[in-house]
C-alpha cells in the first residue's frame, strides 16, 4: 500500500474519491487541520532575528516608511 497526499483544488472531487472508497479501491483519511495549529513557533523561528537596540530598530523603522513615501 502506498500513501499519498492529494490536493483538493475542486469540492466536485470529493463525490468521485468517495466512490471509490466504496469500492474499497482507496482509504480516505482526512488530515487533522488541528495538527498544524501546534506548530512551534518559537523553536522555528528561533535565532532568525539577532537582538538589536531599540535605536537601530527605530531607524530602520524611519528609513522603510520614508522609503515608501
């Protein structure tokens, strides 16, 4: 048995995955959306940003808003 992960691009699938359920052709799990939610964050982000003073960061913050200007 093989396990793949289909993209549903169009709700009009779902009846046609359904059916061939019923033919015991393919098992359909539905993926808890739960599991994505408790993505750590910290850990995956951690250190992708170095400390700065708070000088810096306001000059930076000044020179992208007057970028946009």
């Amino acid at each position: 048995m093989q396990t793949i992960t289909v993209d549903i691009i169009n709700e009009r699938v779902l009846p046609l995955l359904k059916n061939l359920e019923g033919l015991k052709l393919i098992r359909i799990r539905k993926s808890n959306i739960l599991a994505n939610d408790s993505i750590n964050f910290v850990a995956k982000y951690k250190g992708a940003m170095r400390k700065q003073p708070i000088e810096e960061v306001d000059n930076q913050l000044k020179e992208l808003r007057n970028s946009w200007e």
